[in-house]
C-alpha cells in the first residue's frame, strides 16, 4: 500500500444481507416488537381500503354519479386514522427512546398490556364506527347511537393509553456526572 496507509473498507448501507447476517450472528437482533408490527400492518391494510375507496369516489365522480357524502367520511376516516395514525404509533412504539426506568419489564419499550390495549380499543373503536356510521345515518336508532358512544369512547382510550406511554419515552437525555 502507497505510504503505508490503510484504506479503510467501503461503507455499505446498514441494511444488505450480509450486515444483517452479521448482526445475527453476533447475537444482536433488529426486531419490531410485536405491538408496532400490529400497528404498522393494520395501517398498511387501511392504506389498501382507502385507496380502492378513493378510486370508487373518484370513478362515481368521472361517471357523473352523485358521491355519497357518508362514504367521503368513511374513506377520510380509514385514510387518516386507520392508515396514519396507526401508522406513526407503530412507528413512535418502535423508535421513540426507550425509558428503561419507567417500562424496565420490557427493556423499556411499554407496558406490553397498555400497549396492546392501545391498538385494540383504536381498532375496535374505528371498526365500530366505520360500520356503524352509515347504517345510524340512514336510519337513526338507539342501538346506533349507542354503537356510536362506544366507538368514540374506545378510540380516545386507544389514544389516552397510547399517549401516556409516548409521554415517558420522550425526554432529554441525562446529565453526564462529569460535567
Ligand atoms: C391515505 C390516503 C388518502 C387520504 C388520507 C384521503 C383523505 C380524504 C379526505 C379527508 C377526503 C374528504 C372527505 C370529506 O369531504 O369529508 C377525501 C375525499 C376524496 N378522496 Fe381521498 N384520501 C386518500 C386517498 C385517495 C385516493 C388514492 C383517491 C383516488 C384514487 C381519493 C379520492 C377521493 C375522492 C374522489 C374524494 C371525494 C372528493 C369530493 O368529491 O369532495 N382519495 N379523501
């Protein structure tokens, strides 16, 4: 080598193959913990569903049919809560820093039953209103209306509980002892 001087290897992206190899071999895992995968993959199937209903609202459009307002509603409500919503909580359990004081029993990530309660009472609370919406708009009932209580109830707990779990991982980092 000219001068002695050691080239340093080329940097690869973090992600090919072999580097994932690597990280296996050596006993360190990048895994999604199981909580963001349902959110991330819920999300993913609503992106699916508010797409083809995007393409139905938008060919009645083309056709000169009249839009059906309760489905613009729905196909808002799957497009922003059930695809970006779910989206970026599945993301913030994975990313955000963990808070090994706080949530010690799952190396600090959350409280796994909080978690999980957090994606279905969303879930369910969405579901219920999606397919409830339309059916208590067309024909008012107290069934309906009640329907419609336990949805917007459960999706505020998916979010209290979500946000209470995001709060404590969010913070500066500590003071180094030597400065
Ligand atoms: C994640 C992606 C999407 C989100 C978050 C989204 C969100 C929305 C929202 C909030 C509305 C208004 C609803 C209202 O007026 O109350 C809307 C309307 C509409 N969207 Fe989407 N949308 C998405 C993707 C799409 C796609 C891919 C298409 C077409 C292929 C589409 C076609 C339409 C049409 C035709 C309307 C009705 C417009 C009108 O007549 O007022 N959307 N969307």
């Amino acid at each position: 080598m000219p001068g002695g001087a050691r080239s340093s290897p080329p940097c690869r992206p973090l992600k090919d193959n072999a580097t994932l190899n690597l990280y296996a071999r050596s006993g360190l895992k990048i895994v999604m913990p199981y909580v963001s995968r349902l959110f991330i993959k819920t999300g993913i199937a609503y992106l699916v569903l508010t797409f083809v209903a995007g393409a139905v609202l938008l060919s009645l459009e083309a056709a000169g049919r009249p839009v059906p307002y309760m489905i613009e509603i729905e196909h808002g409500h799957a497009g922003f809560v059930g695809w970006l919503v779910n989206t970026v909580i599945g993301v913030a359990y994975w990313l955000l820093p963990v808070n090994r004081a706080r949530f010690a029993e799952t190396q600090g990530r959350y409280p796994e039953g909080r978690a999980r309660f957090s994606f279905y009472a969303l879930n369910v609370g969405l579901a219920l209103r999606l397919l409830s919406e339309p059916w208590f708009t067309r024909q008012p009932s107290p069934a309906g209306s009640a329907f419609l209580y336990l949805a917007a109830l459960l999706q505020v707990l998916g979010i209290a509980a979500f946000a209470s779990i995001a709060w404590q991982r969010v913070f500066p980092p500590p003071l180094r002892p030597d400065i």
